[in-house]
C-alpha cells in the first residue's frame, strides 16, 4: 500500500522548523521562555518529515478568512 504524506494534504497547515536564531528571536519578542509555548509531539505525523528533535520550535502558518495567515509555535517533545 502506498505511503500517504500527511504534509500535503488541503487541511493540513504549513509546518516550518525555527533555526535557532529565528528561536531566540521569538523568545525575545514575546519575552517567553520555550517551555511556555504549547507542545506537539517529535512523532506528530505534521512534522514527521522535518527531522525534528525535542526543544526545536515549529512555527505552523494557518490560513485565516479574516487574518489571512496566523503563525502558531509549538515546542516539540519526546512523546507517544
């Protein structure tokens, strides 16, 4: 049977992993620190293909009808 890549499907929003430069930006922006931010798994099926390692940050780009795009972070962790 044929893999399906999750990352292309229509619902599915844009996932992008922070270098670290870009993270520290963020956390100096919003004056957090990463362990604020909401988790999602290193297994999670949207970020299966950006080799991802706990403490890396996912900036997720979801489409909105009233604000166009929204940017989202999440702080991968080990997990399920």
């Amino acid at each position: 049977m044929e893999e399906i890549n999750i990352q292309k499907h229509v619902l599915v929003s844009e996932h992008i992993k922070l270098s670290d430069s870009e993270k520290k930006e963020l956390t100096e922006k919003y004056n957090i620190s990463l362990g604020q931010l909401p988790k999602i798994f290193k297994n999670d099926a949207a970020i299966k293909s950006l080799d991802v390692k706990p403490g890396d940050v996912i900036k997720i780009i979801r489409k909105s009808p009233t604000a166009g795009e929204f940017p989202f972070y999440r702080l991968v962790i080990d997990g399920k």
